[in-house]
C-alpha cells in the first residue's frame, strides 16, 4: 500500500436486535469493543481481499456505540502495509481509533 492512497470508509448499520449487545450492561446494551475491531478487520477485507489484519497497537475505545447506530470505519494507509484506523458513530463521535498492520494472505 502506498501512504498516497485516500482515505478508504466502511459503513454499517448495527442492528437494534445485534446479538453481541444482549450480555453487555442490562438495560444499557452497547457493542463491545471486539465486535468493532471485526467491523475493521472486514473494512480491510473490503478496501484489498488479499490483506490480511495482523498487528493492531494504540487502540482506544472512546465512546460506546449502541445497538440501532451506524458505524462508520476510517482507514488511512500508512507507510509499507501499516493502516490508521477511525470508528465514527453516525453523529461522527469518535468510537475507536488505533493502528495495524497488514500482510498479503
């Protein structure tokens, strides 16, 4: 990947039923944070089918994201096969943000 390449965004809207959100604070269901870090291993799978998520680092959860929201991944390509990535809600709250690294499968 080279760092030249525009931003890649990923959207999905998560359902009010997501079945990840029933064990997570009764009466106050959010996402947990793993099911967001697959949102943004499939926005890679979306933005190159041949990388492959390996490494991630610096990764903050900010806010929670609800079940009912939209859930928006910001990729920025890095240097090498290094990626930037963004978690927005669909008000542009920043969920997570963090780094990874990628190899070709």
């Amino acid at each position: 990947m080279q760092s030249q390449q525009p931003d890649f965004e990923y959207c999905v809207d998560i359902s009010e039923s997501h079945p990840a959100s029933n064990g997570h604070f009764v009466g106050h269901p959010l996402i947990p944070g793993v099911v967001i870090l697959e949102y943004v291993r499939v926005a890679l799978a979306e933005l190159d089918a041949s990388l492959e998520m390996k490494r991630l680092s610096r990764v903050k959860f900010t806010t929670p994201l609800k079940p009912g929201d939209q859930l928006r991944v910001r990729l920025t390509p890095r240097s090498g096969a290094a990626f930037r990535f963004v978690c927005l809600d669909s008000s542009s709250n920043s969920i997570a943000s963090g780094d990874f690294s990628a190899e070709r499968k």
